[in-house]
C-alpha cells in the first residue's frame, strides 16, 4: 500500500516547511520549484517566538542546524540616532520562552531541504495548473510528467498562479506606497549590538544582526509603483547616507557588493481575504495565502504557522490512516484554523506600515513622542497575540 502524495508548489520557507512537516507525517513529498536551483543570495528572515515554537512542533530545530547568537536589544530609531522604543531581547526570551533569531533565508532553506528526502526536490519544475482539484489532483508541469496528488500545497508566492486560477474573482494584490530593498553584508568590525529600524519621513531603514555573524539590511521608500533607480548602491547612498551611525558604514559595505546582490521589490499585499484557503484538495499557504507587509516581521512566521497546522490536520500517510474525505474535512479544518489569524496579522502589518511612512512634520513628531512615552514592557505586552498566538488545533 502506497502512502498518501502531496505536491508542494514552491520551494520557499513555506513550502519547505509544509514539505517537511508532511514527511514527518508519512506522507510522499513531491516539492515542484520553478527556478533551477536553490537560491545563491537572497535576504535574512526573522523567526519570532511564534515560528520559533511553530518548527520545533515538526522537530526542526534552527539554533542547533544554523545558530543561536541574538542580539542585545530591538527597536526604533530616529534618523538622527535617537532610540524612540527599545526592548531587551532577554525580555522577550523571559516573556515567551525564546528569543527571536535572524537567519540568512539560504541557511533556513538550505535545513529545511536537508531534512527530505534528496528525490523530493525538483527544481527547475515549473507548475502550470491543477485539474481535477475537486476530485483526485492531477499537477501539470512544464516539463512533465503529471503529478496525480492526494493533495496540492499553493506555496507559490505572492502572485501565485494557483491563487488567480481558482480564485478569478478576488481583487488580487494592493500596492502599499513603497518599495524595499534587501541585502546582506559582512561588517564584523562595526559589532552592532542591537536589531533597529529607523524612521524617517517617508522612508525607514532596518540593521539585523544575523546568527552567523553578518548583517540583514533593508530600507524602504514612498514611491510610485513601478519605479525603475539604476544602480540600488547609488540610490540607497542619496536616500540614508546622513542617516545615523551604523547607517554609512554599512552602506560603504553596501558599495562593495555587485548590484545585483542588492534586491528590490515594491510591497504589496493582499488586497482582501481570500474565501477559503483551500479549494477541493488544493490548500494555499504563506505570500500565496494572505501576502502582507513586512512591517511586523510575521510574512514567513506565519507561513511557517500555515504548514505546521495544515499538517497537523491532515491524516498520517498511509492510506489505512482515514478515508479520502479525511483530507477534505482536513483542509476545511484549515481554513477555519487559519484565515482568521492570517487576516488579522496582515492588517495589522498595514496600520503598522502606514505610521512608518508618515511625512508631515508635525503628525511625525505626534508619533515620535507616542513611541517614547509607552514603556517597554507595555510595548512588549503588545505583541502577545502574535508571539504567544500559534496553536496547534486540538
């Protein structure tokens, strides 16, 4: 008797994560990824308490498989260096049980891969539809052959294709004003202590210190979608260069790396929940599910979230283990777990972005003296509902 199949759409922290949950639970894992090979640069990701406890629940263990260093503190800044908002990290620890780590998004890809099975991974896989949803998945791919399926995972990002197949009606994507870029630097000298983001009208700029001893920078700024610079170094030394002191020496590290290491995107995110997150027997998860703004750090914690509950209620792999409406009442189960939570985070990320991109000098300043006049440990208290809110269902 053959084990249950799941193909997964997307080879990202969602999908891997999805991949390996469903392997600890005896099912076959097909992993379809468009692009020819895991990713050679790429971002950092911050893994909250909340991703942290949701990857531990399927025995993955990120301390132990990429590193555990955190830094000293977290918080806001102003351009002119002063802290509007701090809190210790050991507060956090002591609070929800683990401190938040930062990791290089290739090292987390790169543990989660290496807990399936080498045959799983099939990059260079592009899905072009799912028929049959409703009854027995068959995937279609570019390259063939069909993939039948007892399930299929949409974890393919924020325009995913399965997402506009079967969902024609839903508004789609909602520009949020700005555009981001990302990178990573070496700067062992500067020894930062702390995770920062520093507002400035109409534009922040964020330092993380990842576990492995480098730095995850990202900066945003209000302009109109589509918006083409031509050199991201250059832009980003006009845009933050008079900032604050570690901002121009991470920036000459910035003028070190070929451009095309500095990525950039415009954000956006969904422009309304979708119905359901599943549809027969295709379930859909992290960008490709509730894509939100990055403002809270939740965007892969919460697809992190997705993947640890979808396989939670999923029936084990083998076929004795329920019958096929098993997996059906599953993903209906799935959905009523999930969209509730995802929506509220992703408007939340909204109302958070909105402050961070404020111009008027005077509403600004209102702001600025807001965050300074909420103690710490009220700050803190404010994030209980995302750090303490993953559940498995009973």
């Amino acid at each position: 008797m053959t084990n249950r199949h799941a193909v997964v759409v997307g080879a990202g922290i969602g999908g891997l994560t999805a991949a390996v949950a469903l392997h600890r639970r005896g099912w076959h894992v097909t992993v379809c990824e468009r692009s020819p090979e895991p990713p050679v640069t790429g971002a950092g990701i911050g893994l909250a308490p909340n991703a942290l406890r949701a990857l531990d629940a399927v025995g993955v263990d990120v301390s132990r498989a990429i590193g555990g260093a955190v830094p000293a503190a977290m918080g806001v800044r102003r351009p002119d260096g002063r802290w509007l908002t701090r809190t210790g990290t050991a507060d956090m620890a002591a609070r929800y049980g683990t401190a938040p780590l930062a990791v290089p998004r290739r090292a987390l890809t790169a543990a989660l891969s290496a807990v399936l099975p080498p045959p799983a991974l099939r990059y260079g896989t592009a899905v072009t539809g799912v028929d049959g949803a409703e009854g027995r998945p068959t995937v279609r791919t570019a390259a063939g052959p069909d993939l039948p399926a007892d399930l299929v995972v949409a974890a393919d990002g924020i325009h995913s294709p399965l997402r506009r197949a079967h969902f024609p009606a839903h508004p789609g994507l909602h520009y949020l004003g700005e555009t981001a870029w990302r990178t990573i630097v070496d700067a062992p000298d500067l020894r930062i202590p702390a995770m920062s983001e520093t507002w400035g009208p109409g534009a922040r700029f964020g330092v993380t210190p990842l576990v492995d001893g480098r730095y995850y920078l990202y900066a945003t700024a209000v302009v109109p979608p589509g918006t083409r610079f031509a050199d991201p170094r250059t832009e980003l030394r006009q845009r933050f260069g008079s900032w604050h002191e570690p901002v121009p020496a991470l920036l000459d590290r910035v003028g070190r790396l070929d451009a095309a290491d500095v990525l950039r995107n415009d954000l956006y995110d969904l422009a309304a929940p979708l119905p359901s997150l599943h549809h027969g027997r295709i379930a859909w998860l992290g960008d490709a599910a509730h894509a939100m703004a990055p403002n809270l750090g939740q965007g892969g914690c919460q697809a992190i979230e997705d993947a640890v509950v979808l396989a939670h209620l999923l029936p084990a792999g083998e076929r004795c283990a329920g019958g096929d409406g098993a997996v059906v009442a599953a993903l209906a189960a799935y959905t009523a777990a999930r969209r509730a939570r995802t929506d509220a985070v992703r408007l939340r990320a909204r109302r958070v972005g909105r402050l961070g991109v404020l111009h008027n000098p005077v509403v600004v300043a209102v702001r600025d003296l807001a965050l300074r006049a909420t103690p710490a440990r009220l700050a803190l208290r404010g994030m209980d509902d995302l750090f303490n809110g993953f559940r498995l269902p009973a």
